[in-house]
C-alpha cells in the first residue's frame, strides 16, 4: 500500500501471552490497516498463533496447544488498566 509516497503495511499484528506451563494461554489479531478497522470490531481479525507463524514467518514463543487455539472473542480489559 502506497500513501503519500510511503510504503505503509498491509496490516498488523499482535500476540498477548498470559499465564504459564499448563496455565498459558494466548490470544491473536491480524488487523488490516484500513480506515475501517475500529476497536470495537476486534473480534473480527482474530487469528490463531498458528496463522500468525504461517503469515510472518516468526515463531511464537508459545506452548504449542495454545498456538491452535481461537478465543470465541478477545479478552476484557482488566478494570483500571491504562493499555487499553
């Protein structure tokens, strides 16, 4: 994609990893970079790890059960938290 003379990505994406061992879990988004990605449309762009190693290239450093799964839709932001 070109704008204003700048090549820009065509999306991107992002892995959060929580928990540990037998506890870990990850969640994953591939998300166009377009005008009409908003956040309330997140649960749109979900992905797999899995798909994400598969776009990028890049290995995860995720236990391999959690690179398979899908949440149904993405984590709540825990109240208080300023990353929102």
């Amino acid at each position: 994609m070109q704008a204003h003379g700048v090549k820009t990505p065509e999306a991107f994406w992002k892995v959060v990893i929580r928990g540990s061992g037998q506890d870990e879990r990850a969640i994953a988004w591939i998300v166009p970079n377009r005008q009409e990605a908003k956040r309330g449309q997140l649960d749109r762009y979900l992905v797999t790890v899995a798909e994400i190693e598969r776009v990028t290239g890049e290995k995860i450093p995720v236990a391999d059960y959690a690179k398979h799964e899908k949440p149904a839709r993405s984590w709540l932001i825990p109240k208080g938290c300023d990353k929102g």
